[in-house]
C-alpha cells in the first residue's frame, strides 16, 4: 500500500470589535487530491455570527490560503475526514 501523504491545514479566527466572530479552516487533502487527480483546496469548519463581511473575509482568506498552497479549486464546506486522508 502506498505511503499516505498527511493532510495540510490552516486554520483562521474572525474578530469583531475584539471579540470571536468567526472561524474557517482551509486544507488540502493530498491523497484525495492524487487518487481524483485535480488540485482541490477544502474549506470546512465554517461559521460566524450574523455577518457577510465577517463570512467574506473568512472565506476569501481560506481562499487565498488555497491558492497560495498551489489548488486550482475550491470546495466546501467539509471537514476533513479519513475519506480526505
């Protein structure tokens, strides 16, 4: 069986007025990536208070993050999981 290639993640807060407003994750599921053959990033472990500009800028972080990593997509949400692995 070939080697498994552990996950990459990053995982980011959103504050408000110094407060928790927000979290998401961003990850690339390698294994996932090589057996479909495509260069998907994943976003997951997505919430936030009633806010589009806290959900904005927590998704197009997780998004930069992707791409800076080298992923041509994004899906999500989903948390990462042993099918990912």
């Amino acid at each position: 069986m070939p080697e498994a290639i552990a996950p990459r993640i990053k995982y980011f807060m959103a504050y408000k007025n110094g407060r928790a407003a927000g979290r998401i994750s961003a990850h690339v599921a390698h294994n996932f990536n090589k057996f479909q053959n495509n260069k998907w990033g994943i976003f997951g472990w997505f919430e936030c208070i009633d806010d589009p500009e806290v959900a904005a800028a927590l998704l197009k972080r997780a998004e930069e993050q992707l791409v800076e990593w080298g992923m041509d997509a994004v899906i999500g949400p989903l948390k990462i999981g042993r099918a990912h692995v």
